[in-house]
C-alpha cells in the first residue's frame, strides 16, 4: 500500500488544484448571469430600457422653447424620426459640446442591442 499513496496526493493535489478553481468559476458565472437577467427584469419594470420607437427624437425644440423660425432652420426638426444629437453628428462621429451638456441627450434610454 505504501508506494500507492504517493499517486494518490498527486491525483487529489491535481484535483484540487484544478478542480476547486474551475467549480468556483462556474459558479461564479452561474451566480452573475442570474445577477444579470435580475437587473434587466427590473430595468424592464422600472421603463429605463426603451424600445427604438422611444428612442426617436423627443421634440428637443418643444423642451427647449424653440421658435417657429428656428424649427424652420432646424436640421433635426426636419427628422423627427433621428434623435436630435445623432442629427448633429460630425463627419468623423462626434458628437458637439453643446450636446454632451444638454438634458436631453443626457435623459435619453441607452439603446438595447438586440
């Protein structure tokens, strides 16, 4: 029996080695997609996750008290169905100053990758 035991503690060090961080990753998986599919049940219920129809553009120029004669002038009043800051957009994708500071843009769902 003796020469056998040697083997032995190799094989359970093996396992426990391997095994004990493998089970502890699979549960720590386990645990934070439950995590995961709690947090979007609630964004649900709560209506902070929006579908794209919500997403459109919010009547900027209604929260903002726009005038007609600045409507008429504006790019995004003219596309209603593209948010105002995606409308203002440069070339390159970024987006202007005075958006990243506006209530609007900032109040606006993030869009849900489907």
């Amino acid at each position: 029996m003796e020469p056998s035991y040697p083997y032995l503690v190799v094989i359970v060090g093996t396992v426990l080695r391997l095994g004990v961080p493998i089970l502890l990753t699979i549960a720590l998986v386990y645990l934070l997609s439950r995590l995961d599919k709690s947090w979007q049940s609630q964004a649900l219920r709560d209506g902070a996750v929006s579908t794209a129809a919500q997403v459109q553009n919010s009547g900027c120029w209604d929260v903002k008290n726009c005038s007609k004669e600045q409507r008429q002038h504006c790019g995004a009043y003219a596309h209603p169905e593209t948010p105002c800051w995606q409308y203002f957009r440069s070339s390159s994708g970024d987006l202007r100053e005075s958006c990243l500071g506006c209530d609007i843009f900032r109040k606006a769902p993030v869009p849900v990758a489907a």
